[in-house]
C-alpha cells in the first residue's frame, strides 16, 4: 500500500501506483533536493530516464507525477522516501548505513586504491562533519 499525505485531514489516502498525483509539497521538496544537490534538471533527467521536458513540468508544478517517477527521483537522488512523501519524518537523504552492499564495496575499492595521503584527508573531512 502506498500513501500521500491530504493536508486537510493527515490520513492516508491509497493511491494507484501508475495514478498521475499532484502534490505542491513534494514538488517543493523535490526542488530543495536539487538545490541541495547542486544538480540541474538536465543531469537529473539523464539519471533517471524522465524526459527533461516533462521532468521541468512535473518540478514546476505544471504536470502531475507517478509513483514510478518519486522512486526513480529517490533512489536517483538517495533520498529517504518518508523524508520526501511526508517532510517531517527522518533526514532528506539516507544515510550510509542504507546503501547497498555493491555500492560500499565499490567505495571500499576505491578506498584502497587510493594513496595514503588522500586517503587520509577523506577520513578527516568525514570526521569533521
């Protein structure tokens, strides 16, 4: 079961997954992600295989969006799903800890392969945040 948030009344509603939805709040919280991101609509496009034309509708509140575009745009993005359906429940992205095993074991790879130098400023930064 999938859900979106009514603003009226903070119950569920059940919706489709190739329902066309129109949300202002996830629109704006779908541009906070790109803006925090530094990513252009261009780029997000390529990633995710929506047409730029229509993504620019769909991020301009113009034209509605499907549940395949919000999980194309989240795991694009790694945007924390709760985070961008309902904005107040957890952090906009996921956190290391969520990624898939691949992808860490591609970073770890890459980890090692690194000079000790630049390894070594990677393990600072990272402590510093």
């Amino acid at each position: 079961m999938r859900i979106k948030e009514d603003f009226g009344q903070h119950q569920p509603i059940k919706f489709k997954p190739r329902e066309k939805i129109r949300h202002p709040e996830i629109v704006r919280r779908m541009n906070a992600v790109l803006k925090r991101m530094k990513l252009t609509q261009k780029e997000l496009s390529e990633k995710t295989g929506i047409p730029q034309s229509y993504l620019s509708q769909i991020l301009n509140g113009e034209k509605p969006f499907s549940v395949d575009h919000i999980i194309k745009f989240c795991k694009t993005c790694n945007v924390n799903l709760n985070w961008l359906l309902i904005g107040s429940q957890g952090n906009m992205f996921l956190d290391s800890d969520s990624l898939p095993k691949k992808d860490k074991d591609k970073i770890l790879n890459t980890l090692k392969d690194m000079n000790a130098e630049t390894a070594e400023l990677i393990k600072k930064l990272m402590d510093e945040e």
